[in-house]
C-alpha cells in the first residue's frame, strides 16, 4: 500500500475518532456526498513534490503530499448567518486533531498547516459551505 494512502487513512481515523461536527462521515475521496450525509469531511491528496537530492540507498525519497482535508454543510437558501459560524468551527476541530497528532500515527515525518480557503457550491436549497484546509505531510517513500 502507498504511503499516501495509509497517511489519508490515518487523518480519517483521527477525525472520526475526534467525533466532530461530521460524526463518522469522513470520506477518503474526491466525490460529492449527498445532503443526507452533510455535515462532512472529504480527504484527498492534490499533489505531491519529490526532493530528488535526497534520494537514500534504498530508493527511498523525500516527498511532499499536498492533503486537503474538505469539511462541507449545506448553507441551505438563506445562508443565514450561522452558516459562517458553522464553516469556522468544523474548521477548528479539524485543525485541533491535526495539532493533536503532528506524525499522523507515525504515517509523516512532518506537517504543517499551510492555509484555509472558504466557499460556496451549488444555489437556492442545495448551497453549500466549503473550508478547505490544506496540508504539507513531508514522508519518505
């Protein structure tokens, strides 16, 4: 198995046992969930660099893995004013399990938290909130 996968298998984990806003509906994948399963986290690599510098004799290289950790709710046709509130706390619990596991279960050598970006998708009844955070996870593979 890829170290990507076992590094998205491992933010899954920690969410689902952080029991946020999400509950168990933390998904290792780009597609879109149906409303009935909103609120929910998405996880997926974006892109990942390699430092060919620091190729070891085993093969073994140092590469970056852009992770994106997706929380969506359904803003609904108002978008009232709660909605805002509702994106920035998802945000937080996400950001206070990753802070709360630097090494993903052993899966990275380091994380760091590069950024936070808020949208919206869809209209009338099926809008949607969207915080995207975005993740730098440093492993050797």
């Amino acid at each position: 198995m890829h170290q990507r996968v076992l590094i998205r298998k491992a933010v899954r984990e920690l969410l689902v046992a952080a029991g946020t806003d999400a509950r168990g509906r933390v998904f290792d994948r780009v597609n879109p969930v149906f409303e009935d399963q909103l609120p929910a986290i998405l996880i997926f690599a974006a892109s990942e660099t390699v430092d060919r510098e620091d190729i070891t004799g085993v093969g073994l290289r140092l590469r970056t893995v852009e992770i994106i950790i997706k929380g969506v709710i359904k803003a609904g046709a108002s978008a009232e004013a709660g909605f805002g509130d509702q994106l920035d706390s998802l945000a937080e619990q996400i950001e206070d399990v990753m802070d709360s596991n630097p090494l993903l279960n052993q899966t990275a050598e380091t994380v760091w938290f590069d950024k936070t970006e808020f949208s919206l998708s869809g209209e009338g009844e099926s809008l949607l909130g969207l915080v995207n955070l975005t993740y730098s996870v440093i492993y050797r593979g």
